[in-house]
C-alpha cells in the first residue's frame, strides 16, 4: 500500500494541519484545575499535556493565556504545560472572555490562522465565550472535549452543545493526533505522533514501538 502523493495542500485543507492551525490554550491554571468536576484532574492534566507536546512537536503556533495572575488573585499555567513550553509567554488578563482583552486579540490575529484549536478552562466560561466570538469573527473553531472541563458535567456538557450549534466542531485528543499526521510515513513526526497515542492510552503494547 502506498500513500497519495502528492497530498493535498496543507495550507487549504479542510481538515486540521499543523500549516492552517494554530492552538489557544485559556487558563490552565491551579485553581481552575482544582475546581473541575466534569472529568478526573489527572486525566485532565495528562490530556493537556499530551495536547501541548503535539503542537509542540509539529511546530504549531500556540497562545498560552492566563487571568489574574498580575493582580496577584491566581497562579501562573501549571508547571506540567510550563515544562513543555517554557518559552511561550503567557497573556495575563483580568477580562473573563479572552476575546475582550486586546493584547489576546492582537495576538490571535497575529497568527494568520483560520482554523483554531481552544482549550480552556471552564468549559462554560473562559472556552465557550472566546469560542462563540471567534466564530462571528469568521474563524473555524475546534475544542478537544477531553482535554477541557467544566465546574460539573452538566455545565461541561451544555457549554459544549451551545458550541456546537454555534458552529464550534468537537474533537478529541486522539483524533487531533491523527488528523495532524495523516500518513505514517511522514517520518519526521511519527515519534510525536506515537508517544501521543501511547501517553493517552489509544495504544497500550509497548513493543509496537519497534
């Protein structure tokens, strides 16, 4: 079996590439983490990390921004996505809605992506207001349903079908991995890509490794 090629443009494809995406990650921060209860923090914790070391890996533009933090109410992103980015600088805000805060707006229109992956944290705040107005401005916005959470499921779960009929597509970690790889035999990602699976449970034999 072999592979289309050449495939598609990155640039204008439908489907997410690391060419015409960017991610947003909105507040992954100690309190906000503590105060989910629509999913496990570990496994939150360990979704968003994996999420980072994806775009990480494939060369994704990514906007990391926090609340409250310059005032001195909250702590900075986590240490465990701070780890893995270290020389992204986050956007502190006071504004609950990202897009209400000028520095996250010049920034996002800085990047010259139309298709933007947002995670955040609340589901029904600090993801779902940004993401409504990123669909008005004409962006085509995507989350990752279990790397965000809500302050309980009824409110994660609403929030998430308010996107949706906004036009906000639903995702998944494992299906944001493999829609940036497409093809095993794009070499110089497949590590990033593999460790993802492996790190979030798709794959469990070790020795598929080899």
């Amino acid at each position: 079996m072999s592979s289309i090629k050449p495939i598609r443009d990155p640039k204008t494809d439908h489907l997410i590439s690391p060419e015409n995406s960017a991610l947003i990650l909105i507040d992954y921060q100690p309190l906000q983490v503590n105060s989910v209860r629509s999913m496990d923090h570990v496994e939150l914790v360990k979704n968003i990390v994996t999420v980072s070391k994806l775009a990480k890996g494939f060369n994704i533009p990514i906007i990391l921004t926090t609340v409250n933090v310059e005032s001195g109410i909250n702590k900075p992103t986590i240490k465990h996505i701070k780890e893995i980015l270290p020389d992204i600088k986050e956007i502190d805000r006071t504004t609950v809605n990202s897009w209400e805060d000028k520095e996250f707006q010049d920034a996002v229109k800085a990047l010259g992506k139309k298709k933007l992956v947002i995670c955040a944290l609340w589901t029904e705040v600090c993801l779902c207001f940004p993401a409504l107005d990123l669909i008005k401005e004409g962006y085509e916005v995507y989350t990752l349903v279990d790397a965000v959470g809500g302050t309980s499921a009824i409110a994660h779960e609403t929030a998430l079908r308010r996107m949706e009929q906004a036009g906000v597509q639903l995702s998944s970690v494992t299906q944001y991995a493999c829609e940036l790889q497409r093809d095993w035999n794009r070499l110089n990602t497949k590590p990033v890509f593999f460790d993802a699976l492996m790190e979030n449970g798709s794959f469990f034999v070790e020795t598929l490794r080899w």
